[in-house]
C-alpha cells in the first residue's frame, strides 16, 4: 500500500467508506471521536475503499481533511466483491500495511463515540470484542444452531466444537459459544489477525454453507470468533458500554435509558435515519445532552451523493444483489 501513517499512537481506527449514506454515516462517525473520544480523540484514522465503485465526494474529502482521516482506494482482488462485509476483511489487511500501532480498532460508520472508550487500550489481551447478544450463536447440544456451528467449524479446521470457548451475552445474560458482534472490534496489530480473518472467512465461503436463520449475513462475525480459537490468541470482551445499542426494530426490546446514558459508543444502526429521528434524538437528549445538540444541528442521515451518483449506485446494488442471490442458491442450508 502507497499510504504509510507517519505518527506514532497506541491505536489506529480503521472504517470503510463507499459513495452514498455511508459517506454520511463514516463523517458522522468521525467527528463523534473526534469531539469526545478523551484520549483516543486524536488517534489515526483510516477511512478504506477497498472494492470498485462511485467516488467519494469532494465534501467528504475535504471533511477528511479537516478532521486528519487517512483515505486509502483500492480494488481488493477477491470473487466476492458482490459482498459488503468482504470490505471490512480486505480494509483491515491494508490497515496492518499502513499502520504502526500497537493496536488496530475496526469501528463500523453506524457508530457514535459518546464518551472516551477508554477499553479500547486493551490491559494485556490480543483481542477484544463484546458479545452483544446470541443472535445465531449457539447454547449447546440442543440448540438449532448447534449443527451449523459443527459444520463451520470443521470446515476451517476446527474438529471438535469443544474447542470453542463460553462466554456470556451481554443483552440477555446467556451462555453461548463464542461469538462476538463485529462492528467494534480491537487487536493486537503483531498476530496479523485480518489476514488470518481474511482467510477464514473465504474458506467458509468457499464453502458455500447458508444459515438457516440468517442466510450469509453473519459470515463475518462467525468467521472472527473461529479466527480467534483457531489462532490461539489471548482475547477478553469489551464491555456492553462499548458496543450498546439498537435500531428501529430492536428499539422496544434493547433501549435502556441507564444503559445508553453509560455507553461510550452507541450501536445505532438504521435508528439515526429521517422516520426514527426523533426517537433517538429524544433518547440522547435524557442522556447526552451535549451529544444531542450537536447532532440537532445535524439533523438526520442523509445521502448527500450527486443525483447522478445515486442512480448509478442503484444499478451496481442490483448487480450486486443479483450476484448474492446466485451465490445463495447454490448454498447448503444448515
């Protein structure tokens, strides 16, 4: 990679941008840590474009500029560029090129950093992470998920799911095997994790295995935790203040006023967008007024790509879409 961080910094956040709401989002991200990251305010960070696609806009390089973002485009050769997640691995194995921090932070745009996230320094662990909630984890022996967890985990290597460590949830308080939410996750650059990530993740789609719950759409988060075992590292869970959230849809189930009021970073998902404002806007006024206020004279997500931009966006995510749905097909459903 041509781009090198020349400052030295304990930590080096790395996030992915594309044209469209993202831009929105990742700015929004930015200037969040920017503002009340305490410590870690002024820590590097790498915004990655790693697949084909419309540029990024004037504005929100300038932003980068303003704010110290390293942007970095390329086209990672991979066949499933059609995947989104895809972006996440291959921004994170260009981020161990360019970074010489200790530690790499991988922090998904639809985040807000509302206080400083002081575990992100990890104490002595390689790797953390939180694990947000069972989602499709699996409880043991007799839960549905169970034969599917058998499965990847033979596929890269794994013989015997007992090799999987426990560990609990942090929204219900339930017992699972490992399995972590990915959109903030921190590691020691020096295991080279995300090629070892990476590569994972394409044995098992490679291996064209389909989730009965949920399709593909968490190959990234289960392909971390069966990075993790199979690399042997030493890991610990970031706290529930690190990665609290929820979105439109989990709203009624997972707000907690006391819980939002502690968080350090809030998970918002799609609950930041024009027909949920208000909620979320209300919800940080009771617990972060100085949050709220700044993101009131923000108002809420917009895509602020040319018009031309969004409508060739919109057939490069048919094609896409069209691509995932062929690959899906031809899966084994377990």
């Amino acid at each position: 990679m041509n781009l090198a961080i020349a400052e030295k910094f304990p930590i080096t956040f790395v996030c992915c941008i594309e044209s469209g709401p993202l831009e929105t989002q990742t700015i929004r991200m930015v200037e969040s840590l920017r503002r009340w990251g305490g410590r870690l305010a002024n820590a590097p960070v790498l915004a990655i474009t790693p697949r084909w696609g419309l540029p990024i806009t004037a504005q929100t390089k300038q932003t980068f500029s303003k704010f110290d973002v390293k942007y970095l485009h390329f086209q990672a050769k991979s066949g499933y560029s059609w995947n989104k997640f895809m972006n996440k691995l291959h921004a994170l194995v260009a981020a161990e090129e360019c970074s010489n921090s200790e530690y790499i932070c991988w922090l998904d745009s639809d985040l807000l950093i509302l206080g400083e996230p002081d575990r992100l320094l990890p104490e002595s662990e390689d790797f953390l992470a939180c694990p947000v909630s069972k989602s499709i984890a699996t409880t043991g022996a007799t839960d549905p998920q169970n034969p599917f967890w058998q499965e990847v985990a033979r596929t890269v290597g794994i013989e015997n799911i007992e090799e999987i460590p426990w560990i609990t949830t942090a929204q219900e308080g339930e017992r699972i095997r490992l399995y972590w939410n990915s959109g903030v996750f921190v590691y020691r650059r020096s295991t080279q994790l995300a090629k070892k990530y990476l590569q994972v993740c394409l044995q098992l789609l490679d291996a064209r295995i389909s989730n009965r719950q949920a399709n593909i759409f968490f190959t990234d988060q289960v392909a971390l935790a069966l990075t993790v075992v199979k690399s042997g590292i030493s890991w610990g869970c970031l706290p529930y203040s690190h990665n609290y959230g929820w979105g439109t849809k989990s709203y009624a189930h997972w707000h907690d006023e006391e819980k939002l009021r502690t968080a350090k970073i809030f998970h918002y998902h799609d609950a930041m967008w024009p027909d949920f404002w208000p909620i979320t806007l209300k919800c940080l006024c009771e617990t972060h007024p100085p949050v709220a206020e700044w993101l009131s004279s923000l108002g809420p997500l917009a895509n602020n790509s040319p018009r031309t931009y969004r409508m060739m966006s919109q057939v490069l995510k048919y094609i896409r879409s069209q691509q995932e749905s062929a690959y899906v097909k031809s899966c084994r459903v377990i």
